[in-house]
C-alpha cells in the first residue's frame, strides 16, 4: 500500500504570500493518479488538481500543482482570504485509493 | 447535475453494524466507468477511503477494513450502500458517499456516525 506523507503539517502564511505545499509518497506514483483537493470546516472535500497538474473545473488559476515519481508539490501563488483551510493529497493505485494526513494553511 | 446525498442513523451501538446509503440523483448509478465509494473523516482527523465499487460491481476495500466492509448497488432505486460490521468508537466520523475514478470529484454532504452505547 503506498503511503502519503504531507509536509509541512500546518503553514502559516499572510494573505498574498505564496503558499507551497509538498506531498511525498512511498513508493512511485504515476502522475496521472495524483490529485488535490481542499476542505473548509464543515464541508466536503474539493477537488482542485487531477492528474498531478490539471486544474478542476472552475478552480482559478492560481493553483497549481506539479511533480512527478514520489515528489509532488501543490502551489497557491497568492494566497486569498478564502484559501486557508486544509489541504489534501491523494494517489490511486492497484485499485486502491489514499489520501495524505493534510497540510493545515493558517492565517499569520 | 449531479448530486449525491448520505442517509442513515447519525448513532450505532459498539459491535453492532453501520449501514449507510447514498441516494445518486441527476445521474444514472449504472453509468459506465464510473466508481461510486465511500470515505470517511474522524472529528478533527483526515481522509480515510472505505472502499468502492465499479459499474460493473466488482468491489475494492481498504486492506484495514476489508473483513467488516460491505459495499453494494440499487440500480432500481439508484443508490449505493455501505455496511461497516463490529463497530467501535474508532469509527465514529463523518462518512462520505462520492462518484469517482482515478480521483474523486463529485462528493456528497457527508453524515456523522457516532458509536456510542
């Protein structure tokens, strides 16, 4: 089973600031299988980038994620009030779906 | 446009069995393709994938709960369900019901399921 370790937990960034975020897997991954998604408090998962760097439908352009094999990184290029909120990575492989423990974006 | 909605009793009784549905609407739950799974979300903790299943009805679990899981399909009332059998405080969370392939972009609401006696 591969496993997603997200890094860092929580970051705490400014409104504005570029927020990157890093999500490692255990053993590789096909880029076509890496996704992201953001949750707020209270709600469901979105998704924001499928197969490692193509954004979902009406998700701005501001994100974007790239990687490849192991390493795969989510960037917000400038932060806005409502993207702090928490951030997941997760993998499809041999049938089998995982997400990564999360990384917490915090206003500073 | 497609919507999917969580439905079942928000309290289970330790050792006793979790059954969830998910009623698919502005869609058709035998479209070809398509996986239809459950995830779930312990309070204040991660993403936890339960299991899917295809079209087709082949059916895929997580390892760690592959001997309590149950996932099957309604085509006649265009729903999916979920039976989590010998529950335990651990499996309280809000539990999601989601179409997906490779990932996952269509979710429900999601429901919260306490274990408590």
């Amino acid at each position: 089973e591969i496993v997603l370790t997200q890094s860092p937990g929580t970051l705490s960034l400014s409104p504005g600031e570029r927020a990157t975020l890093s999500c490692r897997a255990s053993q590789s991954v096909s880029s076509s299988y890496l996704a992201w998604y953001q949750q707020k408090p209270g709600q469901a998962p979105r998704l924001l980038i499928y197969g490692a760097s193509s954004r979902a439908t009406g998700i701005p352009d501001r994100f974007s994620g790239s990687g490849s094999g192991t390493d795969f990184t989510l960037t917000i290029s400038r932060l806005e009030p409502e993207d702090f909120a928490v951030y997941y990575c997760q993998q499809y492989g041999s049938s089998h779906w995982t997400f990564g423990q999360g990384t917490k974006v915090e206003i500073k | 446009q497609l919507q999917l909605q969580e439905s079942g009793p928000g309290l289970v009784k330790p050792s006793e069995t979790l059954s969830l549905t998910c009623t698919v609407s502005g869609g058709s739950i035998s479209s070809s393709s398509y996986y239809w799974g459950w995830i779930r979300q312990p309070p204040g903790k991660g993403l936890e994938w339960i299991g899917s299943i295809y079209y087709s009805g082949s059916t895929y679990y997580n390892p760690s709960l592959k001997s309590r899981v149950t996932i099957s399909v309604d085509t006649s009332k265009n729903q999916f369900s979920l039976k989590l059998s010998s529950v335990t405080a651990a499996d309280t969370a809000v539990y999601y019901c989601a179409r997906h392939m490779w990932w996952l972009p269509h979710w429900g609401q999601g429901t919260l399921v306490t274990v408590s006696s």
